[in-house]
C-alpha cells in the first residue's frame, strides 16, 4: 500500500518537490507569499438546533432481507475508482430474481463506505443507487480531474506547499461538485433504497478516522444534510502537501446536543476497544476541548486506507446483539457479505536486488508503505474478527426467540433454521488474478487521469475477482435459490482466467 495505493500518491512529485525546495532563494518566497492557499473551508455551518444522530440501523433495501451486502473501497486515486467500479458492475450483472422485476446483487447493497479514490465511486452508488450508476465509467473514468489542479513545478506553488498543499478546496472539490455530483448534499441521500454511505477522511488532530455521519457532526453543532457530497470525497482525498487539510469549524458555543448512549459506554467502560474509544473521545473534543476551533482533515489512507472503520464502528456500537440490522432484518437474514475492493499495488520497487541504496525518497516511501501494508493486515482482521462476533450474537438471539415471533416477522415458520447465518468477508485484490495482469495492474500509477487502456483493464479486473471467489458465487446461489430461481447461474466467460 503506501503513498501510492493513498489518494493520488504522487511519490514522484514529492520528490521533484523537495528537490526543488532546496533550490528555491529565500527572496523568491517573501515575493510569492501571496500565493498561499485561500479556499480551505471551513466546509460546514454550526447551528443552534439540535441535530439527531446517527441512525440505529441501516437501510433495508433488499426485497425480503435475505442477503446483506456491505462494500468497502480503497484508496488509490482513479486506480481504486475504477477496479470499485468493475466490482459493483459484476454485482449488478449477477441477476438473483426477474420476478415481479429484474434484481440484481447491487440491489441488495446495504452498506457502501470509501475512502479517497474509492469514496468517489461509493458516494456515486450511493447517490445514483443500482439503477444509475452504470454511466460513473463515463463521467469520471473517462474524465480529467487533473486539468482542475494545480500540478506544475513552480515557485507559486512550492509556497502553496509550504503554506499547507498545492491544491485547496477550488480544485478537485469543486470539479466533482460541478462535473460528478451536480451539487448533491447528504441530503439526497435519502432516497427510497438508497444505502448507508460511509466516507472516511482522517481528523489529524486527534488522529482518528473521520466519518462522515450524524453522530460526527451531531457533536460538531452542525448538518450534515447540507454538507455537499463533493466536500466530503474531496476531504477523503486531500493527501499532505498535494492537498492542503480540508477544514470544519468546531463549536464554539454550546449547543442543543445528547450524547449518543454507545459514546458514553465507550468513554466510561474501561474495556470498550481501542478504535471505538479513540473515535468516542475525538467527538468529545469537538465540543470540550476549548483551544480546538477547526478540525483539519487529510487523506483518509492515512488512518484507514481501506474504508471499513465505518462498518467495524458501526458493530462496536451496537447495543443490540442484531445492530446495525434492525430486529426484524435479524430474523430474515441468510447471508452476509462484505466485500473489501482493494486497488493497492504490490512491491515493484527494484532496489532490493543491489548491495547499495534505496535513496532517501524511496527509502521514505518504504517505511510509510511498510506501516501501511501492516496497518491493512490489522484491519482485515479486525474486520473479520468483528463480523465472527455478530454471527455468534445474531445466532444466540435467533435462537432465543419464540416461534410466534419468528412467524410474525417471516411469515411462516417453514424452512426455520436460527442457526442459518452465513457471514462472508472477502478481501477483493490485484493478487486474485493471474500473474500477468497483476503485474500490469501493479505498474498502474496512482493519479487522477489514467489512459483508456488502463481504465478498461481495472474495470474488467474488479468485475474479475468477483467471480474469483468461490464463497461469493456460493451466496449469489443461495440467494437465488431463496428467490425460486432454481436454473443454473450462467457465468459470463470474462470472468477469468483467475488463479
């Protein structure tokens, strides 16, 4: 992983950067100081009416809740956006009913998070749902977000970078508001079957991760609703230096707030887990810290480069043995699957095959990718670790119930098993293909502008892994044996070869 497999990485850059940083006459940044960075937010608005929390329980989107669906996107600049892409297109092409109408695998999407490149396809679905988000490969694969940043080797913006980063909030922000998202705010994220949607960026501060969510801003005195989706993804995306920090403004008055119940558990139990109490005690410093005015974030890789914090939270937080499901959706629940669309590249240094060397900038580089590719490890397993947990308390609860409630809630008791609980997490990487396309994959650079060529090959590699993984295919079976559909699933020839 590392600065390459975060944001828009731009290893290259920062080295010319330095370089040239050595070079620059003291004179010249005195005359140029005016060129520091303007529009860095702040990018909400406090109120003083009380703003509700998050939600209890995530959306049920699924026609009789028998297949959960949770995604998470990496990092990676365009690389992550289109290997997401690739694997949300295998999910809707995997039809799982015709009748009354045709569904699909992204209908059953209940949950999609993301993080810098990945958080720009993941807003996108969540925004446009599974019937529209089909022309994303259009209007951002095919684009250029590139032409709206500042990208030159210059002195004007050597002193943007010591001022904080080359780009502000005019640039990438603004080219997806105008071009991607047309303005959207959370607020349209409330459309009928739309999923939860979890962008992670890193409050650096604190130095947690950042989610975009009610509980975040309920502590911030502030609405998310009218927060744009593009100020979030572009948040998500501000890697240091290429970016300066994107910033929110903190109370500085009290206003109408409860602290959630899970926060106050969080910060007095002794026991609670690391991750939930750092995120606990950072909402707390929202509001009782007095010499935190603005909350400065940067590139969310940098705490979690595979946008599942949200997902893990949102279990650790739980009061119940069945949330984020709602009781109801705990009953009718046969399959969940979490599938974490990893765009980092592999190794593909060369400098471990002489006596001497690296240099200092690739040196750099291999310390941050060294901490990086630990930190994915820890996180899959966390993930993992949390989703085996809910299975044993969903299945605990199931088998609890009287057999009058199992019928209220199903309909029938026929075919009952509190024990059918099938929990699936997979992590979908350049590593499932072959060796060739893997290698071709892991020369692909992190940027936001990447040739056609490439663009159809990560497309076509995340729709790939999909059908790489056995357990996957096994729940699309389920579920459509579930539906009444008993022919055999016809598998499209595209899907390999794999290993």
């Amino acid at each position: 992983m590392g600065i390459t497999n975060n944001c828009f990485g731009w290893s290259g850059l920062l080295r010319h950067i330095l370089g040239a940083i050595r070079g620059l006459a003291l004179s010249a940044l005195v005359i140029l100081a005016g060129c520091s960075i303007k529009d860095i937010g702040p990018i909400n608005t406090l109120t003083s009416e009380s703003r509700p929390g998050s939600p209890e329980y995530i959306p049920d989107v699924g026609d009789d809740g028998s297949t959960v669906i949770g995604l998470a996107f990496s990092g990676g600049g365009m690389r992550a956006s289109a290997f997401s892409y690739g694997v949300l297109t295998a999910l809707d092409e995997l039809i799982i009913d015709e009748v009354p109408y045709r569904r699909s695998m992204a209908d059953n999407v209940r949950v999609v998070a993301g993080v810098s490149g990945g958080a720009v396809m993941a807003s996108y679905f969540a925004l446009k749902g599974s019937d529209g988000f089909q022309d994303f490969d259009q209007r951002f694969l095919h684009q250029n977000p590139e032409s709206a940043m500042r990208m030159g080797l210059n002195p004007a913006n050597l002193v943007r970078v010591l001022h904080g980063g080359a780009n502000d909030r005019s640039s990438f922000g603004r080219w997806l508001d105008e071009n991607l998202y047309e303005g959207a705010t959370f607020a349209n994220l409330r459309h009928k079957n739309a999923p939860a949607l979890w962008v992670t960026a890193s409050d650096v501060y604190n130095r947690t991760p950042f989610l975009f969510n009610e509980d975040t801003f309920a502590a911030l005195c502030s609405d998310l609703e009218a927060l744009k989706i593009a100020d979030a993804v572009a948040a998500s995306a501000s890697f240091p230096v290429v970016f300066a920090p994107m910033v929110l403004q903190a109370p500085s008055a009290d206003c109408p707030y409860q602290q959630p119940a899970w926060m106050t558990r969080a910060l007095d139990d002794p026991n609670t887990s690391l991750r939930l109490h750092a995120y606990a005690d950072a909402l707390a410093s929202y509001r009782q810290n007095p010499s935190l005015k603005y909350v400065r974030l940067l590139d969310g890789g940098l705490t979690d480069n595979l946008g599942i914090t949200g997902l893990v939270l949102a279990r650790a937080s739980a009061r119940t043995p069945y949330g984020p499901l709602s009781a109801e959706d705990g009953v009718k629940v046969r399959n969940m699957l979490f599938l974490v669309a990893d765009a980092g590249r592999g190794q593909t240094a060369k400098w471990g095959e002489a006596m001497h060397g690296p240099g200092i900038a690739p040196l750099l580089q291999a310390a941050i990718d060294t901490n990086m590719v630990a930190a994915l490890r820890e996180g899959i397993d966390a993930l993992v670790l949390a989703m085996d947990d809910w299975k044993r308390q969903l299945i605990e609860y199931r088998c609890s119930l009287p057999l009058e409630t199992v019928r209220r809630i199903r309909g029938t008791t026929s075919g009952w098993n509190c024990r059918d609980v099938n929990v699936v997490v997979e992590h979908l990487a350049f590593a499932d293909l072959d060796q060739e396309t893997e290698d071709r994959l892991n020369q692909v650079p992190t940027r936001l502008a990447l040739p056609k060529e490439d663009i159809a090959l990560l497309v076509d590699s995340g729709r790939r892994t999909v059908y790489a993984h056995e357990s996957i295919m096994k729940v699309v079976a389920d579920t459509r044996r579930g539906a009444g559909v008993r022919e055999p699933m016809q598998l499209s020839s595209a899907a390999g070869p794999v290993r």
